[in-house]
C-alpha cells in the first residue's frame, strides 16, 4: 500500500512540481492550496505524513497556524515545514510548534525524501520499499 503524503503549498507550479516528484517516488499525494481546504479533509481523515509551507497565500503564518491544528489531532503525525522562509526565528518557531522538520527551499529533491522517509519509517514502525532519486 502507498503511504499517503498531504502537500499544502500555495504556489500552484511548486505544489504540482512536489507532487509529480512524490508520486514518482511511490507515494500518494493529495495537495491543497490554503490552510482552510487542507484542514477540511485532514480534521476527518490523517495521511502518514503532511508537508507544509509556512506563507499560504493571504495568510503569512498559515502554516504555522496549520501545524498547530494537525498537532491537536495528533502528537506523531510526522509534518515538515517546506518554506523559503529561512530566517532562525521562523525555523526555530516552526519545531516548538510541533513540525518534525524544517527544509528551507531552494533544497535537493534527495535530501527531501530521505528526511520524508526517514519520518515515515520513523512514525510508523517499519521501512518503505527503497526509494531511488
């Protein structure tokens, strides 16, 4: 079975650039573009991880806010923070928020995915077939 990946970015290009370079991985994933339409789905039904940017769209702290929101449905759902918001304080705030990680963009598409992988092994209890990048 694929594990599930939930994409929040607002930027319509890089959200579908992560999910064509997830889904080749072997992985589902379901992509929003604001806080509020994610939050809809994911307060009825989890994915076994979630990557999130920080700015989404009319909202600077969206994800932030989001993050917190998925941590009040679950303490180990493994979450990201993917931003180009690379400032000590914003990364800082987004690991005391509850995110597993913080990647700043530009970023390696292996390095993204063995940290995704790593979480997921980590959060559910065994390995994902290997992944090639």
């Amino acid at each position: 079975m694929k594990r599930h990946i939930v994409l929040i970015e607002d930027e319509p290009a890089i959200r579908e650039n992560y999910r064509d370079a997830f889904e080749r991985r072997g992985y589902r994933v379901s992509a929003y573009g604001d806080r509020n339409s994610a939050f809809q789905v994911l307060r009825t039904a989890l994915p076994d991880l979630a990557i999130i940017d920080v700015g989404l769209g009319d909202e600077p702290e969206g994800g932030f806010t989001l993050c917190q929101d998925l941590r009040s449905l679950s303490k180990t759902l493994p979450i990201i923070f993917l931003t180009a918001r690379d400032s000590d304080i914003d990364s800082v705030h987004g690991l005391r928020l509850g995110a597993d990680d913080y990647v700043t963009k530009p970023f390696e598409t292996a390095e993204i995915l063995f940290r995704l992988l790593a979480l997921v092994r980590r959060a559910h209890g065994h390995a994902h077939p290997v992944i090639t990048v």
